[in-house]
C-alpha cells in the first residue's frame, strides 16, 4: 500500500497556533494587503485550495469558522 503524507499544517490555521478561528481570519487580511507573510503559513493560508491567496480564501475561512465544515 502507497503511503500518503499528511500535510504538515493545519487547514486554515493562518497563523500556526493550532487551532482556526478568528484571530486567523485577521492574519490572513493582513497578509492580503501587505503581503509580509511573516508569522503566518501560507499552505494554511490558502483554505481553499486554488494555489491562490485571496480574499476567497478569507471568504472560505470564514465560512467554515461558522459552519465548522469546509464543505
């Protein structure tokens, strides 16, 4: 059987402190207009998995902060 790699962060979790919620939603923003990616991860960043960071993806965070569903 064909071994695969969990990713090494968590969904959503923009900036690395374990958990997802409102404080990554303001991580991401900040990320979006100063593009200073310091502190955050960007493979958590894009939610929802275009290979692009946009307001999209703070749009989908947001989403799944409220549904807790990323469907």
């Amino acid at each position: 059987t064909e071994h695969v790699e969990e990713p090494s962060y968590l969904r959503g979790d923009v900036d690395m402190d374990g958990k997802v919620g409102i404080a990554d939603v303001t991580a991401l923003i900040d990320y979006i207009l100063s593009k200073d990616a310091t502190g955050i991860s960007l493979d958590a960043a894009d939610v929802d998995l275009d290979g692009v960071i946009s307001i999209a993806d703070v749009t989908s965070l947001i989403d799944f902060i409220l549904s807790g569903s990323w469907e």
